[in-house]
C-alpha cells in the first residue's frame, strides 16, 4: 500500500469545507450558462487566471463573484452532489459543510431554495456514497450584522435542518464578539457554535471566539501558536482546530507549508485536523491537503492521528462516531 492511497482510504470526515468554494470553474461557467448570466471572463482559460491570490480579500473578491450564477435548488443540489462525488473517492465519510445564506439573500435569493438544494444533494450523497452529512450556516462577518440576523430569523424554524452555526469572510477588524448574540441565539436553538478566528487575524481573536461565542471548533486558529497560554487553554478543553493547509499557501498566510505550526501545536496536545476549506480555489481536495503534508515529512501515522482527529471533532453522535473510527 503505497502513501497516496493509505491517504485516500483514511477514514476521514470533513470539517471546514464552504459548499460554495467546492464550485469549479466548469461548473461556474455551466450554471452561468444554464442561467442566463454573464460572468467577465471571455472563457475557461481567462477564468482560469483569475486564481492567483495574494491574501484572503483578493479570493473573497471571486469567491463572491461566482457565487452569483447560483440560482435555483438544483443548482446548488449540483454543487453538492459534484463535492461529495469527488470525496467519496478521497475517504471521507463524514461532512459538516458551510454555506452563506447572506449572499445569496441579497443576491435576491430565497434561504429555503439554497437549502432545500443542499439538504437534496446532502440526502442523495448519504444514498450514492454512504457519506453522512450536515450544514453550517456561516454568517458572513464583513456584512452588515443586521443581514445575519434577518438570515437567522428566516431559518430558526428549520432547527432540525441546521447544524450549526460559523463565523467566515473578511476577517481582520470584525472581531467575534460582534456576533455574539447571533451565536447566543444558535445556541438556544441546539445549533453547535464554530467560528473562524486567528488565519488572518490575531491570536486574541481565537480567544474572543472562545470568550464570547462559546465556539467549540476554531477553523484555521493557526495564529494561536504565538500565544502559549492559549495553546493550553485549547489541549486542556480539547478545541479542535480545522486546519486547511492548501489554502494557507494560496491565500499567504504562510510563503510555505514548513511554516505551519500542526507538528508544533499537535506536540502541545492541540487536536488538529486537516481540510479542504474552498478545494475549487486552493489546488485541491482533502486528500490533496494530506497528500502535500506528506509531502513535506508527516507520516502516516501522523495523517492518521489527524484523520482521527476529524471524527472526533465531529459532532455525530456516539455510535456513528464509534462506526467511523
Ligand atoms: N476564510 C474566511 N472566509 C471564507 C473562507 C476562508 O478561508 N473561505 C470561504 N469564506
Ligand atoms: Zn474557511
């Protein structure tokens, strides 16, 4: 068994993947056809180098450009079923996917119609793949806070069909605390709390996110490691970190991926695990994000403890969990 397909035969669930970043191009081009919107790219080859980014913003800025040929529930039940087709040959078998419901409201869509697409992709995926399955609604922190809170009203009688709740986008100056009666809210509704904090922002941004948010999940929290009180605080009360090295690199948060601190942190008894986070932007699917730590001297037996790590940190129940591990 050589170390490719180890990786891609490690079970492995999902944690910090946002649905609308699994959009490839092709797949963005098709729906703008399909639905009558013109995108500023003459074709493929022109889209196609549009995908050099020097920071989180200048991604954000296409991200939510395509997110515009997004249209009608099959649409998104699509982007789902092309997501999950992919994985499902990459040993995953467990996904909490993000969405973000502000953008397409205020791109004059329905939250029901994204939903309803998603949670049919979600459904036929568990079908096809055996693969199991749950949504995040992430607020998008960089929009106006009352355009989350308007979103959360028209969702909070779909308890069942939500997860729980995130905190994505732009991050540097929206500190978690600004949401923290959003995510108050969630919780009262038996949503789990997660929140973006420390890839582009500070450590104390991490902090804020456990503070005020009751986060139980950090997504990224690379910047933790220059706070060595905060790193254990997060092996104490067993905070997982979802890390997504891929896009660590594309995105400059580190030059290389020697920089990031998982070896480091995983020694401090932090429970990082690895993911794809936007696969269609970043160069590649979950398994290409162990795969290029394997390539920079993780073990398997490392990628392992990750993958482990990742069932762990999932929030399926004990007999599910005990199932997958
Ligand atoms: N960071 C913040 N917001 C995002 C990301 C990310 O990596 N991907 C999609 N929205
Ligand atoms: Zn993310």
């Amino acid at each position: 068994l050589n170390m490719q397909t180890a990786i891609e035969t490690l079970p492995k669930s999902e944690l910090h993947l946002h649905i609308e970043g699994s959009l490839e191009p092709e797949l963005a081009l098709e729906l703008a056809d399909r639905n009558g919107i013109t995108l500023p790219y003459r074709d493929l080859d022109d889209l196609r180098k549009q995908y050099r980014f020097t920071n989180l913003q200048s991604f954000l800025d296409l991200y939510y450009e395509l997110m515009g040929v997004l249209k009608t529930s099959d649409d998104f039940r699509d982007l789902a079923l092309a997501y999950f087709g992919k994985v499902s040959a990459q040993g995953v078998r467990h996904a909490e996917i993000f969405f973000d419901p502000q953008v397409h409201v205020a791109n004059g869509l329905d939250v029901n119609i994204v939903m309803d697409g998603l949670l049919e992709g979600m459904k036929d995926a568990k079908a096809r793949y055996g693969i199991t399955s749950g949504l995040i609604l992430s607020i998008v922190r960089d929009m106006p806070i009352d355009t989350a809170q308007s979103v959360l009203d028209s969702v909070r009688h779909r308890t069942d069909d939500i997860l729980g709740i995130g905190l994505d986008s732009a991050e540097v100056g929206y500190p978690p605390h600004l949401f923290a009666r959003q995510f108050q809210e969630a919780k009262t509704l038996g949503w789990h709390c997660v929140a973006h904090a420390g890839e582009e922002g500070p450590a104390a941004y991490v902090i804020d996110a456990l503070d005020t948010l009751h986060a139980e999940r950090i997504d990224h929290g690379i910047h933790s490691v220059t706070d060595a009180m905060l790193l254990k605080r997060l092996a104490s009360e067993r905070i997982p970190l979802t890390t997504c090295p891929l896009s660590n690199r594309r995105l400059q948060v580190v030059n290389s991926l020697e920089e990031l601190p998982l070896r480091n942190m995983m020694e401090q008894g932090v429970l990082i695990n690895v993911n794809s986070d936007d696969p269609a932007y970043f160069g590649g699917y979950i398994a290409d994000n162990y795969k290029a730590l394997a390539g920079i001297g993780f073990t398997l037996s490392e990628l392992t403890i990750m993958a482990e790590n990742s069932i762990n940190a999932s929030f399926i129940n004990a007999v599910r969990r005990d199932a997958l591990l």
